[in-house]
C-alpha cells in the first residue's frame, strides 16, 4: 500500500503540474498530406494527446552517475481530455511512432529509490505510411517521416521497489521546435506534457523485452539496464510554460544503482 499511496502521490504531482504550467493544444492531425501518405490513412481529432504504447528504453552507462539513454514507442490513441478519440485506420494503414534520445545523472536516496535528473536530449514523432515497427528487430520506428520534433531541456524522476518488482514516474521538460503544419491544425503547437509510468520484472512485459537486443542500433549488452514504459504526451500551446513530454524509464536506473551499490 506504501508503494501504492507513492506512486500516486507522483503521478498526482505531475499531472497538476501539467495542468497550471500549460494549456492544452486542441486541434486535428491529418496524415492524408503527411510526407509519403498513400491517401488511405485520416483525419483525426479534435484531440490533445498521444497516448503511447509500451515502448523500451534502454541505458547506458558513460562513467559514474551518468548514463545516455534511447528511447521508442509508438502511438496507439489519441484522446480529447483523457477520452479517446476515433482513429481506426491507426496501426492498420499507418503508424506513428516516438524515438528520443537523453542524458542523465541519477541521486540514490537510500537502498530502495533514486531521484533522477534529466540533462538534456531530442525526440521526433514519425509518420509512416507502412506498419512496419518491430522490436526485435530494432527496425520501422525511425524510418518514416517526422513530423514533429524537439529538444529535451531538463527533468526529473523517482522510483521504489515492491518486491521484485520496480515501479516510476517521471517527467520531462520539452520545447516542440518543428512539427509539419500541413498535418496539424491549428499550427499553435509550442510545448508538451505527459507523465510516464515505468516498469521492470513485470511479468507482463517479459515478451516484449525478451525479444529486443538493440534499441535505434545501440546493443543491449551486460551492465546496461532495458525497461518497459508507458505515457502520454500532452501537446500545449504559446500560452503554455514550457513543461515536460514523455521520455521513460529515467527512475528505473537510480533504483539499480543504489541497489547494486547497497549489495557490494
């Protein structure tokens, strides 16, 4: 129940953060005039936010506290004030996938969690005409059209443990600095802003991280960590603050930090 009441305490935290620091976009996507678009994809919306599938995200160590970090996913929902909305020829006709690239130092607090701090990185939400993601495989996530794309400023992140099982939330600072204007209307996008969820040792993501030995090229080799995720990303407007987007698995690695160093 500790675990629990945490977690919720987070993701509580981080959703009235997104809720005072920005004001949601509201708009269409049309992916009929997307790059490379076969006019058998839709029109979506109105709709403010991705919500992403599990993706993976894979961390490396680049010496002390310090790690580099990859990042994909792909979008299954869009959805207007946490309600989805209808798009059926999405991951049937066309896909749209997320890959982010970041830096971070991790504080263990204690044996059991770690606070994380964000340094800085890129992300780009691709369009593809062809649903072609596969994890294993590390292919089809980067391979079609980005239309929409930015830079990582900062953030934060925690996580605990419960058993064998690791649980986090975390945040991201992002500022949108190109999306494809001819897809989105109104053209007014600035920020973005989501919690993610993050997970390791569930028995529901075994497959999936199974299956995958590389994330965007990088081998998955011993000493380095590989997690599962889940979020959102709020997209937000000039009057917004510039607040956080997705970007996973960030608390995942101060929790193994600490442990590993507490067992030495």
């Amino acid at each position: 129940m500790k675990l629990a009441q945490t977690l919720l305490a987070l993701a509580l935290a981080g959703t009235m953060g997104s809720a005072f620091a920005a004001v949601n976009w509201n708009g269409t996507a049309n992916y009929t005039v997307a790059p490379g678009a076969q006019l058998d994809e839709e029109a979506v919306g109105p709709f403010d936010t991705y919500d992403m599938g599990a993706g993976v995200v894979l961390l490396k160590n680049t010496g002390g506290n310090n790690y580099n970090g990859f990042y994909q996913s792909f979008v299954t929902n869009h959805e207007l004030a946490s309600t989805s909305v209808n798009a059926p020829k999405l991951n049937n006709t066309y896909e749209l996938t997320m890959a982010a690239n970041f830096t971070q130092t991790v504080t263990p607090v204690g044996g059991s969690s770690s606070l994380i701090n964000v340094n800085g990185g890129t992300f780009n939400l691709y369009f593809d005409s062809s649903v072609d993601r596969n994890f294993g495989a590390d292919t089809g996530f980067t391979d079609g059209a980005s239309i929409l794309s930015g830079t990582i400023i900062g953030g934060t992140g925690s996580a605990v443990s419960s058993g064998s099982m690791i649980f986090g939330v975390t945040d991201i600072t992002v500022k949108v600095d190109s999306y494809n204007v001819a897809v989105f209307e109104p053209d007014t996008i600035t920020d973005a802003g989501g919690i993610f969820t993050l997970r390791l040792g569930s028995p529901f993501d075994a497959a999936l991280l199974g299956s995958v030995s590389s994330v965007q090229g990088n081998a998955v080799n011993s000493g380095d960590f590989l997690f599962a995720a889940d979020g959102n990303i709020a997209l937000a407007v000039p009057e917004a603050e510039t607040y956080g987007m997705m970007l996973a698995g960030l608390g995942l690695v101060g929790f193994m930090v600490s442990r590993r160093r507490g067992s030495l």
